[in-house]
C-alpha cells in the first residue's frame, strides 16, 4: 500500500491529561469494531475472571473498570502516526466527496491516539478495548500498541489490514452522520434484539464493515495507492475475527445467541460488497434477509 500518496489529515489529536476514570458508559456504547474484539476476547482467553465483563462490554453495554493504568504520551516520531494521520486523510476525501454527491455535509472526526487508558465522553476506556468509535464525542479512539497485536498475535502485518481497521472505525461516524445509528436505537427500544446472528449489533458492524469496504473501492479510484495483496490483507483481517472464529477459539463452541459482529464469512462478504460496488447502498445490513 503506498499510503504516502495520501493527504495527511490535521485531525490526528493526542489524549490529553491522564486516564478516564471508573464509571460505565452513561452517555451510549462504545463500538468496538475490528480491534476490539480481538482484544477482548483474548483478555477473555487469559482472564476466565474476565469473561462476564468482557462479553458484556460486546454486546453494548457493562461496565469497564479503569485506573490501574495511566495514559502516557504518544511518540509523535513513531511512523505508525503518520500512517494513521495519511489514512484518515484518505477516509476525509472519500467521505466529503460522497456526501457532497449525497447533497449532505460530511463533518471530520478527530481520532484521538491514546496508550494505556482514555476519557471519553462515553466513559473510560482502556487500551484492552482495542480501536473504538465513541458517539458520545464522535470521536475515533486508537491504541498504537493494537498494531503491534493485530501483527503477532493475528498474523494481519500488512499496511491495508491496519487502513482497514481505521476504515471499519471511520464506517461508524459514518453511520452516526447519516443518523444510523440513531435509527438502530429507536429499532431497539421497539424491541429488536441486539445481540444474535440476526441482532442489531451485528448488522451495524457488517454495514462498518461494508462501508471500509466503500473507503477502499473510491480510495482506490483517487489514489491508485493499493499493491498485490492489500485487498487480501484486508480479508485475512477481517476473516480472523468472526465472532464464530473468535468463539472457537476461546471457548471452544460457537453460540450464535450471543454473537455481536458477525461471523467471518459474513464480514468478508460485506467488505466485498463495499469494495466492488463503492457504493452505501450495497450496505444496507438492516434489511438484508441473508447476512
């Protein structure tokens, strides 16, 4: 991926004082998205002590315990920042261009890189959440340090397996702007499940996923940035956690009662709805019969 074709983005912020203190996430969920579910779900592998928060914290609520970490400052030399600064650039130009076809105005998020803990207005998080969108604060929030675990731990070392990552993250604001996720709360509170192979949770994650798959189709058409392998590395990522791959691997049966971001064969097939159409309408996840 020849990322440095991009434009650098000036809404790459540093978390500012210390962690985020206790106390839940009064003011709406953190999604998770890509990374945090790796991540959890490791904590939960190592930690059985764990598992009720954890997969509560997967299904959208719960409560995360902070303060035995602290926030220290991030390395503004580490090239890893500005990757990250170039590829929110890119998710910048697509997604103005796109609302501007839409008639709409497309407002940029910050993404907020953190190590350790953060405040957010959706609560305190820890680095253990992995990558997250907090609609609190319509803010993307990223631990460098998850680069590092999606390369060792996953095997996705590939640039465009990290792009995707910040894509899937961006696809939430996404939602957000076009008042998606606002929809998925009135369905909600009319009763639709969240959790569940067809819940509500699981549809907004595959449509996350189908709108980076919009990022790279239209990324690809300005930049001409992607090389052989990308799109691969970008599906080897997202094939590595389906909540059935997840499930398997730590408790060693699937539950689709209790998944939350869809299985793996169903988040690939949404990436490529993105990246062969570039275009949000092969996304609607809401009213799909077959995920």
């Amino acid at each position: 991926m020849l990322w440095n074709k991009s434009r650098s983005s000036d809404n790459v912020v540093e978390a500012e004082g210390g962690g985020g203190g206790g106390g839940g996430f009064g003011m709406g969920p953190i999604h998770l998205g890509l990374g945090g579910t790796i991540i959890a779900i490791l904590i939960a592998m190592i930690f059985p002590s764990t598992r009720g928060i954890i997969f509560g914290l997967l299904g959208g609520g719960g409560d995360l315990a902070s303060g035995t970490q602290q926030t220290v400052p991030v390395d503004a030399n580490d090239p890893q920042v500005d990757f990250v600064r170039h590829v929110l650039g890119s998710t910048e130009d697509v997604w103005n261009a796109y609302f501007a076809q839409l008639g709409k105005q497309y407002t940029d998020p910050k993404l907020v890189l953190f190590h350790g803990e953060v405040g957010t207005a959706c609560g305190g998080a820890s680095a253990a959440v992995g990558p997250f969108y907090c609609p609190g604060d319509k803010q993307v929030y990223l631990d460098l340090d998850f680069f590092q675990q999606l390369a060792t731990q996953f095997h996705s070392d590939g640039d465009f397996a990290r792009a995707y990552v910040i894509a899937h993250e961006i696809g939430h604001h996404v939602q957000d702007q076009l008042g998606i996720m606002q929809m998925e709360d009135r369905m909600q509170q009319q009763g639709a499940p969240m959790k569940g192979a067809e819940g509500l949770s699981v549809r907004l994650e595959l449509q996350a996923d189908c709108f980076a798959g919009v990022w790279a189709n239209r990324s690809q058409q300005q930049l001409q940035w992607l090389q052989a392998g990308d799109i691969e590395s970008a599906l080897g990522a997202a094939s590595q956690i389906g909540d059935d791959t997840l499930e398997k691997e730590a408790q060693g049966t699937v539950m689709p009662d209790s998944f939350t971001h869809g299985t793996s064969a169903q988040r690939v097939h949404w990436f490529k709805a993105g990246f062969q159409s570039g275009d949000i309408n092969a996304c609607d996840t809401f009213h799909a019969q077959a995920l």
